[in-house]
C-alpha cells in the first residue's frame, strides 16, 4: 500500500501532514510512503530528509497512492487527481464544504475526516484539532505582544514602573489555555470567560482571573464543546464583556461553536469603548469571527484599536506544528491499518466517528443528515 503526502496548496500554508521520523517509523514490506517534492520545505524538512526517512520523493503522489494524506480539504483540481476507490485522510469541513463531501462520495473516495475524530481519551493522541489549537494560542499571544505598543511584563526602572499589559481571553478551551499559559508567562495579568463551568477551575489554576457569571450546567455538550446560549444568558454576557474588554490592553478570542459561526462576544459597540493603542486577535476569524469587526484574513485600524483576522496562525509555527500533525496522522494511521491494510470497521469508535464517505456514498450520519437537510 502506498501513502501519498502532497505539498499543500492553500495560500499561506507552510505546513507538512508528515515528518520524515514519522514516516521512517512507519514504512514496512507492506507499507510505502511518496513525498511530493517541497512539501515539507515551509516547515524547513528538505526532500534528502525525506529520502532518508525512506520515502521516494516524486512530482505528482496523487498518480499511484492509495492513501493520500494532507491537511486542508483538496481543491477541485485536486480532487480530480484523486484516483477511484482511493482514500483520502485529511481536514474536510464536512458539516459547510458540501460539495466537497458530495463529489468524494460520487467519485468513491473513502474519506476520513481529521476534524471529526472522538474527542476521547483514547484518541487524544490523534486529535488534530487540540494540537493545532494549541499552536495557535500561543502564536496568538505573540501576535498581540508584537502589535501593543507596551510591554507585557511589569518592569521596574530607573525611568519608572512600568504596569504589566492587562489581557482578556474569550474562551478557555485549548487554545484559550494555551493564550493564558502564554501571556502569564510573558508576565500580563490575565482575565478569562468561557461559558462552561468546568473551565472556572482551569483557567484559576493558570494563575488567571475568571470573569464570573451564574453559569448553566447545559452550556457544553458531553463532549465538552460550547453550545448556544439563550438571550437572556447572552445580554448578561455582553454587559459583562463590555466592561471587561474597557480596561484591557489585549483581547484574543477563541469561542468556536462545532460545525457553526463563530458566536459574536465582542459588539461594533465595545471595540469603540476600547482603549486607542489595545489589540484583538481573533481565532475564530475562519468561523467568521468573535469580534463584530473582523475581517477574515486581514489586519484592521478600527477606532485606535488593531483588529488582527489572520487566518491558519499554525502555520505561522509551521514546524512544531507539522510536528505534531505528524504525530497526531501517524497514531491516526496506525489505528486504520491492519498488516499493511486500510480497515473500514465501523464498529471501531475512530473509524465510526471519522469516516464521512466511503463505497460512493455518505455514511457519516451528521453529516448525511446536514446535507440532505439542505437540499429540502
């Protein structure tokens, strides 16, 4: 059986879905791996590491693989190299990239999606999301150090004390962690809100102050993701956002909702409340965005305070990122294949909760069923 790894294509990608070590590891009498040449070199892995690692370094992987791993969702160019009856293991949007699910199914592509593997203890080591995640909280923080025209850590002087930057962190799942761990170390005073009690006691063991409201035990799903809120739970939030977001210095915002927009936690009206100088980082932007104002993709000047909507802010640590991508794919891999072979056991909880397409239909049944309520 032969694994393809492509160079990736989306703009701004400096990632690779597969290190050398990993791949070294990996390669068996029944199992090969073939690189295309430059994949990895955004990630500063040169194609000899490759060849060293055992992989054969070719011009196009989609010819002869029967598993072709990346990290975005193929494009229509892409998706045409793929050959029938291949399988394809990567990032896919499957609840918003429809016609990607569809054209995957109709061409019989078996499709294993990174995004949707359980989030339990046994598959922590292949869970692509809270590795990238935590890659982005970090960054994101460094991102705000870089744009605030302060220092974050309290100084003392000859010239005088100086303050440490205040920072709000909206959301305190992995990369809200992550963003608190970071600007503490950088020495700022940390504030965070998350809508899930559970995160009340994570976030005060990182030394942050948690901003405080009655929370509802029904605020996240049994795999612990955030769920919509009723109206009254959001004005009661948004009074409470609002004051907090007056006094800081930076705010990074994290809230994701699986599989929807990004909830809106910072109003047109609060970013005007901000202090002139302060600084958003945005990591819901590819969701849309938490800030009211973001544009995807872009840095903005609204009203004295730097909107930054950058996207894909891994990639801006695209080697310890690859690193752990590689990590996450491989245990990934090592759980389908069976002696060499590709397994499609559903009763397997990985394979069940990830496998979106397979024989020319979709059997991922949340998926199925989003899609089909659209066409109605």
């Amino acid at each position: 059986m032969i694994i393809g790894i492509p160079k990736e294509t989306l703009a701004g990608e400096n990632r690779v879905a597969m290190l050398p070590e990993e791949i070294k590891r990996l390669t068996s009498e029944q199992l090969s791996f073939v690189v295309e040449s430059g994949a990895g070199e955004g990630a500063h892995f040169k194609d000899d590491d490759y060849a060293n690692g055992g992989a054969e370094i070719v011009s196009d992987v989609y010819f002869n693989s029967d598993i072709i791993v990346r990290i975005n969702p193929p494009s229509n160019e892409e998706l045409d190299k793929l050959r029938e009856e291949s399988a394809l293991i990567s990032l896919l949007a499957p609840f918003t990239n429809h016609g990607l699910v569809k054209n995957l199914a109709q061409k019989n592509i078996s499709s294993f999606c990174l995004e949707l593997i359980p989030r339990t203890t046994y598959a922590q080591s292949m869970d692509v999301l809270s590795s990238q995640a935590t890659v982005a909280g970090y960054k994101a923080v460094l991102n705000a150090a870089e744009q605030l025209s302060k220092f974050f850590p309290m100084l003392m002087t000859p010239a005088g004390t100086i303050k440490p930057a205040k920072v709000l962190v909206l959301g305190a799942g992995v990369a809200g962690l992550q963003a608190i761990a970071t600007a503490s170390r950088l020495g700022a005073k940390v504030e965070a809100f998350d809508v899930r009690p559970a995160a009340r006691e994570q976030v005060e063991s990182l030394g942050a102050k948690f901003l405080y409201m009655d929370l509802d035990d029904s605020a996240e799903t049994e795999s612990g993701y955030a769920i919509e809120m009723d109206e009254e739970f959001i004005r009661k939030e948004m009074e409470l956002l609002h004051e907090a977001s007056k006094k800081v210095d930076a705010v990074i915002t994290t809230a994701l909702i699986f599989g929807k927009k990004a909830p809106i936690l910072l109003k047109d009206y609060m970013v005007n409340d901000m202090q002139s100088g302060s600084v958003i980082i945005d990591l819901a932007a590819e969701n849309g965005g938490n800030c009211e104002l973001t544009k995807p993709g872009e840095v903005i000047h609204h009203n004295g305070v730097i909107i930054d909507g950058r996207l894909n802010l891994s990639s801006q640590v695209s080697q310890h990122a690859s690193q752990m991508l590689s990590k996450n794919i491989a245990k990934l891999l090592t759980d389908l294949l069976k002696e060499g072979e590709l397994t499609f056991d559903t009763e397997n909880e990985i394979t069940k909760g990830c496998l979106v397409t397979h024989k020319g239909e979709i059997i991922h049944k949340m998926t199925k069923n989003i899609i089909e309520g659209e066409s109605k």
